[in-house]
C-alpha cells in the first residue's frame, strides 16, 4: 500500500466535510495537495500541504484552515497526533500499530511489494542506446543502456506496458564506411599486405573476424564480382556480425531489448514508409514547399539554399522547420525519423521514451514537435538526456578515441569491475548530470562505495537467517510465522526502518511517473545504511540484536523486519538490473 497516497485521500475526505463556503465547496482542486515525508523525521511521519494550497480557493487563512483540517485527521484511527506547523503544513504522527499492520502486509506481498497499477497498462516504448553497428560498445554508450534499461524495468513495475526497443542504425554514410571497411580486412585474410588503414575507414581490430568470416563463406569470389554487388552482400554479413557483438555486450551489461528495429527497413521498396508518413503529415497541413532562410553560424548538413520540401515544426513547438527531402530527391535523415515515430505510433503506443547521449540535445524539440504532430496530446514524448562519464583508474584519467581503434569497450569495464557495479553507480547520479567513474572506488569494499553497502546489506539479511535456522530451524521460520508476530516490534528505531520500508511505493510510483530510475539507487542507499545502523546497535547491546535465543517470539519479529528489508533489497536490485547476493565475496 502507499501510505501517502492513502493519506491523501483521507485527507481529501477530511476536507470535503468540513463546513466550507457553498462557493469554495464546489469542484475544489486537490491536484497540488501533497502528502510525503517529513524532512526532519522529529516533525513527524507524514506532512501535507494541503491547507496551504487550498487556502485562497477556501477563503480562509492558511493556518485555521490548516488547524480545521487537523481537528478531522486526529480523529482517524491510527493518528496519534496532528500538529500544525509554519505558515500551515500539516505533521501526523502515527501510532505503532499503524506500522505494524504495513509490515504484515509488506510481508504478506513479498516479492511484488512496491508493484503498482499507476500505468493502467498504458503502451510505452522506451528506446535507448541505438547506436552505429559499426563496432563493439564501447563505454560511451553504457550509461544510456542502463538508464533506459532501468527505466523500462520500473515502468514495468509501476503497471505500463512497456516494450524495450533498440533503433539500429543501418542506413547511412557510415555503413557503405564500415563494409569498405570490412572489405579491405577481406583482403588482409586472403594474404594481401593492407599497410595502414587509410583515414576516414574505421581502423578498429574487431573487424578482423568478420574479414576471416567473408573469406570462410566467399573465398575469393568477391573479388570477382561488381563493386556494388560485392559491397552490398558485405555490408548485409557485417551488420549482422556486428549486431551480434553488440547484442553479446549489451548482456554482458544484463541488457535485453525485445525489439530491434532496422532503419533500412523504412527504406525499403523505394522508401514506401517514409513517403507514406510524409504523405500523412502533408494531409494533416504539416508539410509544406518552402525555402529556410541562412542559418547562424555553422550550417547543418541538411541546409540547402533552396526550395524543398519541409516540415512545418515550428507550429508544434519546434525552433526551426525541418527538411525532409533532399535535392537529389534522397530523403533527409529526419525523413526516416518521421516514419520511424509514425510506425510507433501505429504500433499504439501512448508514451515514446529516447534515451540519448547529451549531444543529441538538438533533437529534444524536433522529437516532441513530431510527437504533436503525429499523435496530438494522446502521444507523449520524452526525452532523456544522458552526460558524459569520465573514466579514471586511481584518480588518473583513462583515454580513449573510437576513430584510432584504441578504445575502451563496455565489455573490458564489464570484465574488469563487474556488471553490478556499473548498473549502480551508472545511476548513481541523475542522467543529466556528469559522472566520474573510478575503477579503484567502484570495486573497493566500503561504505563509500554504494553499491557494496547495499548488496552487502542483502549479505547480511541472508547471514541473519542463516544463524536463525540454526539456532530455530528453517521451519520455524517462515514468512507466515514471522507475520504473526510482528506486533512484538516496539523499538524507535525498528519503527523508523518499518517507515523507510513503506515509502517504495511511493517511489516506485513518482520515479516512474517523473521517468527518474535513479531515485531507486538513492533510495536503496538509504535503506541500507538505516539497516546497517540498526545492525550495528546489536552489536553494542545484545538485547537489540535480531537473534535472541531465549526470545523466540521476538526473533520472529524482528525476523520479519529483517525479511521485508531484504524484500525491498531484491525488488530494487532486481530493477536496477543488479544481484541481491547472499553473501560477498
């Protein structure tokens, strides 16, 4: 249950009875009253401000509103006290038995505590890393895939039907580059002396397989054959390998997209899906013939002095229209993105989430103006933005540049620190902020380092039960037993952990809604190191250890506490696409 939005609606109620003004009485809104935690945990276990923000439509002073309110809410069971505070927020105190019963229902619920309905089964598309299948991952690309893995992950969780999708960018200049590419280490695996590779072709060694693959399936036939033909049947062999590479290195991140979409595909028959989305945009007066005036400073690739055919944005919140047909008659790559959102669209999906790199800032606005365009309000559009991350080793920066060949891959980062840490710590700050990534700290085995404190947390949750099945056997302690006692819990600070428990669904719910997966990093964080303290008190007074052999009772309960924090751990872990191991090594 989420507590707050349980609270919101008795409040809602609690106001709806008073004796207000016949004006203000009428169709109130309620949409910026607001229940949530405290920011100092002594005012309280919830705060709204609800007569704050009610005060001018009500007529009355914030404060007696807020006192009027407050009288209500102290006749709610479970309300041990209500306090007006400041200019007229509202502090309730909840007695223990409150926090006991959501405990029940925390272990009642399992492994789907925090799940919610919020979504209503609303279609969304999350597409995120996209990159040129021109080579391996590399590190560039691994922030993006664990924020738009995450994402999709949570979005699930809070009730949306999501679809995971990965836009394969095989049409373009940069794919006649890598099957030149591919060809020339075709030549090398025959015995021809290549030299150095020439500039403008991609020098990388992880084309060298796919040279010694050709000369396995062609021999020496493509020598033989018309440039085009050759290069065609090579370019179709190097995809496929390279999207086979990438689809390796995004699991090595415990990445898996359920759909993979091929821009060539929108090319097909003469581009039948792109002149077909144009055609929509042009019955709809969205397309127009027109001239865009110069450009400031650098001109775009797709600026031509000319008349052309054009898409009219900047009547759906665009800065500029944007071509779609270029003068040899070729279409823009805009064009393909028109034609790509239109077949989401037509896929029915309600919410269309882009996951890219901070230097796609550009595309923001074009994407949300195509969005209006297409799908009006019904289609919401969402990007997201993801900085650089800045590798170090022991503080000392780690170099790299995808176009000498000499980069670091996302499988060596994979390799050499491990999936979990990177999926952590990729969100550990929120996507549009920059992050530095420190092979030595991420793999260190300390408080400092987050991502063990939490998965050593889970450690410790399995060690606990361990000892207790010793001590209990196994039997006696299962999920139903531990529930029936929890009423036992009485301590502050077991309390206090029962309270950090009950605020995930609210954030399973507001971190979906604000599509923020790294509020669940930050959270767990949280969890753990209120776990650890409770942990650590045990060991200073053995009356408030969790394992208390003469206290059968009250292990149990305890046990339970225990039992819905590791929960909490797993389902969190389990969305951030992390373990929640039983012990570390």
């Amino acid at each position: 249950m989420n507590i707050f939005a349980d609270f919101r609606d008795r409040i809602t109620k609690a106001i709806e009875s008073l004796d207000l003004a016949p004006a203000a009485a009428q169709g109130l809104d309620f949409s910026r009253v607001t229940v949530e935690p405290p920011r100092d945990a002594a005012h309280g276990d919830l705060a709204t401000n609800a007569a704050m923000v009610l005060c001018k439509a009500v007529g009355e002073n914030p404060r007696e509103l807020a006192g009027r309110i407050a009288e209500r809410l102290r006749a709610e069971p479970e309300v041990a006290a209500v306090d007006v505070a400041g200019p007229g927020f509202i502090n309730l105190t909840l007695d223990h038995g409150f926090w006991q019963a959501r405990l029940r229902e925390m272990l009642a619920a399992g492994a789907d505590y925090g799940r919610s309905s919020i979504g209503g089964g609303r279609k969304v598309n999350v597409e995120y890393v996209s990159a040129n299948p021109t080579g391996p991952m590399h590190v560039g690309h691994c922030r993006g895939a664990v924020v738009g893995d995450t994402l999709a992950n949570l979005m699930a969780f809070a009730g949306y039907a999501v679809t995971k999708e990965y836009y394969i960018n095989d049409a373009g200049a940069q794919i006649d580059v890598l099957a030149r590419s591919a060809m020339l280490r075709y030549r090398e695996a025959l015995g021809e002396t290549i030299g150095e590779i020439p500039a403008g072709l991609y020098p990388g060694d992880y084309l060298v397989p796919v040279g010694k693959a050709l000369v396995e399936e062609f021999g020496e036939t493509l020598l033989g054959m018309a440039g085009d033909k050759a290069l065609a049947l090579v370019k179709d062999r190097t995809i496929e390998a390279m999207m086979e590479m990438i689809r390796a290195d995004l699991a090595a991140l415990n990445v898996h997209h359920e759909v993979f979409f091929s821009e060539r595909s929108l090319h097909a028959g003469n581009g039948g899906k792109i002149r077909s989305a144009i055609a929509d945009l042009t019955m709809s007066g969205h397309v127009y013939k027109g001239k865009l005036p110069p450009p400031k400073g650098q001109k775009p690739d797709d600026w031509e002095d000319r008349e052309q055919t054009l898409f009219r944005s900047t009547d759906v919140g665009d800065d500029l229209d944007r071509p779609l047909v270029k003068s040899d008659g070729s279409f823009t790559y805009f064009a393909a993105d028109v034609a790509y959102m239109n077949d989401k669209h037509a896929r029915g999906f309600e919410q269309l989430v882009f996951v890219l790199g901070a230097d796609h800032g550009g595309y923001v606005k074009r994407l949300q103006a195509l969005g209006r365009a297409i799908g009006g309000d019904a289609l919401r559009i969402d990007v997201l933005l993801c900085q650089l991350v800045k590798l170090y080793r022991g503080g000392e920066p780690v170099r790299m540049s995808k176009r000498s060949g000499d980069f670091i891959t996302l499988r060596e980062v994979v390799d050499e620190v491990g999936r979990d840490p990177i999926r952590f710590m990729m969100l550990y700050r929120k996507n549009d902020a920059p992050l530095d990534f420190d092979f030595a700290k991420v793999t260190e085995q300390s408080k400092d380092n987050p991502v063990f404190y939490v998965q050593y947390a889970s450690a410790r949750c399995h060690s606990v039960f361990r000892q207790a099945a010793e001590q209990f056997g196994a039997d006696a302690l299962t999920r139903d037993r531990l529930t029936a006692a929890v009423q036992l819990l009485a301590d502050e600070a077991e309390i206090a952990l029962v309270k950090k428990i009950a605020e995930y669904p609210r954030l399973i719910e507001s971190a979906a809604q604000a599509h923020e997966p790294h509020r669940i990093a930050f959270y767990l964080y949280d969890l753990a190191s209120q776990f650890h303290a409770l942990w650590n008190r045990g060991t200073d007074n053995p009356d408030l250890r969790f394992i208390k052999v003469n206290e059968p009772e009250l292990t149990k309960a305890r046990l339970g506490l225990v039992q819905a924090v590791l929960d909490v751990l797993s389902s969190g872990l389990g969305l951030l696409g992390a373990e929640a191991p039983e012990e570390m090594r």
